[in-house]
C-alpha cells in the first residue's frame, strides 16, 4: 500500500500540478491532503478548481478556517487576497472540510497537533525566534490517545517524520507550494526550507509497518515568485524564488 500526503498548498497551482504528475508517475491514486489549500497572493480559485475535481481526503487548515470564519477585513493579507478570487462554492467547499479525518483505518490527518491546528507539532521556538526540532517528551505528548500507527501533521512547511517510543509515525510532508514563510506569533521567526522545490511525502506499508519518502519535485517557481512580485508580497517573492526570505 502506498499513500501520498500533500499539504500547505497555498494557492500555488503550478506547485500542485507538477506534485500531482509526480505521484501519477509513480501509479499513487491514494492522496490525503492536509489543509491550508488556498491562502495566499498566488491563484487560490485555480487551486480550489484543482483539487475540487480531484475531491482527495482532505482537512482543513488555520488558513482555511479563517477563510470561512472572519470577514475580509478582518483577515490577515494573504486570507484577503485569496479570498477576493474565491467563489461561494469554493467557500462551501472549504467550509463542508473536516478538522481531523482518519482515513483507511490506520492514518490520522491533522493540520498542527490533534487538538490544536495553530500549533507547531514536530518544531517549537527559542524565545528569540529559533526553530528547531521540538523535544521527545512534547512530540510524544501530543500523540496521546491517537491510536492510529500512522499520524499526518502539517502547518509547519518543515517535512520531517519522528518515530514514537511505541513504533507510531508521525510526518509532516513539507508544503506544496510555500517553502518559507515568518509569524510574529508566539515570537517573530522564519520558517525556511533552503528549496524551492514542492515538497510532499510518500508513505507505504509492508509487512505490516510503515515508512516514509520525502520527495522534491522541481516547477516553475521563478513564476509564482514573480506573480508574489507583482502582487507586491516580497517576502512571498523570495521565499518560492529560493526557499528563502530575504531581510
């Protein structure tokens, strides 16, 4: 059994689509996805048309949560200029999405931890910004009562896989279509992945456990990062044209 896991799209549909012609090259027809589809200063109706017709498993994100919840001008730069290219049935789509999904039995799919999607699962911050691997106790912390051998997070955009004391794994794939990006919550930091490549993970299962591939797919990035440019959002601009955010 093989299964690829997508997440943090972000509107990127050039990213997507070189991603998804990746995974029929290697006869996947088992996608989930892992949320934060659309937001962004890219092509979020394209995107949402995309993954519609291919109606994967699918959750929803922080990023798709706001979407539906909040007013335009209340949302952040990246909800309101995604939002201002969506149609209601792309809206309704997003809203029918689930926050968690269990799917064939054996994956549960969340987009940060079980309990939270705003939260980072696998990474956590220094009081000065500094991301890096969280500890084994916080990690195994979350997974309590997730009784499933296989548990999907994203939000991040890091692709990473931690194996739990009792044999459980837990992936994050990495992001689709936005390989850096800075919060100023809990603390200003950078998330950046040093690629522009899209990210996305392969699982499979033999002989009763499961493993993970990661996997870079190469598209016209120098595209989406000058649609950033052009959108005025630098830091956009830089990141898909690099993997990195320029000061």
């Amino acid at each position: 059994m093989r299964i690829a896991v997508i997440a943090d799209i972000h509107g990127n549909d050039l990213a997507l689509e070189a991603v998804l012609a990746d995974i029929a090259a290697q006869d996947i027809v088992d996608v989930v996805n892992l949320g934060d589809h659309l937001s962004g200063p890219l092509n979020a109706a394209r995107t949402a048309d995309i993954l519609m017709r291919r109606d994967f498993a699918s959750i929803r994100g922080n990023h798709d949560r706001w979407l539906v919840s909040m007013e335009p001008a209340q949302m952040g730069i990246s909800d309101s200029m995604a939002h201002a290219e969506l149609q209601q049935h792309h809206l309704d789509w997003l809203r029918a999405l689930p926050p968690t999904l269990v799917h064939r039995q054996e994956l549960f799919l969340c987009h940060g931890t079980p309990q939270d999607d705003l939260t980072y699962w696998l990474e956590d911050l220094t009081a000065d910004g500094v991301v890096h691997l969280s500890g084994r106790q916080r990690i195994e912390g979350f997974a309590k009562g997730i009784d499933f051998p296989v548990i999907l997070c994203g939000h991040t955009h890091i692709p990473r896989a931690v194996r739990l004391a009792d044999g459980r794994l837990v992936v994050n794939p990495g992001s689709v279509g936005c390989p850096g990006y800075d919060d100023d919550e809990p603390v200003f930091h950078k998330v950046e992945t040093g690629s522009p490549d899209a990210s996305y993970a392969v699982l499979s299962k033999l002989n009763g456990r499961w493993d993970v591939t990661f996997r870079r797919v190469g598209y016209d990035h120098m595209a989406m990062s000058n649609l950033a440019r052009e959108r005025d959002r630098k830091e956009w601009a830089s990141a898909l044209a690099s993997g990195w955010i320029d000061d």
